[in-house]
C-alpha cells in the first residue's frame, strides 16, 4: 500500500502530460502532417515527461525504498495507465476494450508499446543510475 501513493503521483504527472499533449496533437499537429505523423511528433515530449516525472517521483522517496520498490511503483503506474487508456478508448473514442489497447498503427503501436515500457521501468532505472537503489 505504501507503493501504491508514489505511483499515483508518477502516473498523474505523466498521464496529465500526455493529456494536454494529445489535446494540442489532435487540435493543431494532426490536422497539418496527418495523425500518424502527429503521433509520432509528440512521443519525444512523452518521453521527456516520463524521465523527468520518474526524476521527480524518486527524489521525493524515502531512502529505504529500494530497487524492488522502485520497479514496483512503475509496475502499478503502468496498470494505472492502461486502466486510463482503456478508459479514454472506451468513453472519448468509444472504441472497445481490446481496440483501446490492441488495434493501432504498426509503427505508432511500436513506439507507443516501447514508451509504455519505459514507462513502467524507468523509476527503477533512475533510482539505479543514482546509486539509491539496491
């Protein structure tokens, strides 16, 4: 359970930025290079959000959270992500539960499933490159 509150955080910080972005993706960048292009155009952004809430997140923990925890939390903000995808899929583009994750563009599917599993590993990753896993 004590896993559970820096997920959240790592999660809304990320999920929060990906919202904004795909707002500003689908209201200004897609219409001008197309949604695959625009796809692929914000996952950079994505990436930087992911490194730096993952930062962020692990300076805030406390030193007796080690490497098991660390991967931990992004296991749960992971399950917290794809629970929001599904969730977005189904409500806003009324797609069904297995399009919302599965049916997407190869090459836009690639990298989405590649930023998800950075995602999930990089506060582990983070906490280990600082030397405060163990």
């Amino acid at each position: 359970m004590r896993l559970l509150k820096p997920a959240l955080i790592y999660f809304l910080l990320v999920f929060g930025t990906g919202f904004v972005l795909g707002m500003v993706r689908v209201l200004w960048i897609a219409p001008r290079v197309g949604d695959q292009a625009a796809q692929l155009v914000e996952m950079p952004a994505m990436l930087i959000a992911i490194v730096w809430a993952a930062r962020w997140t692990n300076r805030r923990l406390p030193t007796a959270f080690g490497a098991s925890e660390r991967f931990f939390i992004g296991v749960i903000a992971l399950g917290l992500m794809l629970m929001a995808e599904i969730t977005v899929g189904m409500t806003l583009r009324g797609q069904s539960l297995t399009a919302s994750l599965l049916f997407r563009d190869p090459v836009v599917g690639t990298a989405y499933y590649a930023a998800l599993a950075a995602f999930a590993l990089m506060p582990w990753l983070l906490g280990k490159k600082s030397g405060r896993a163990e």
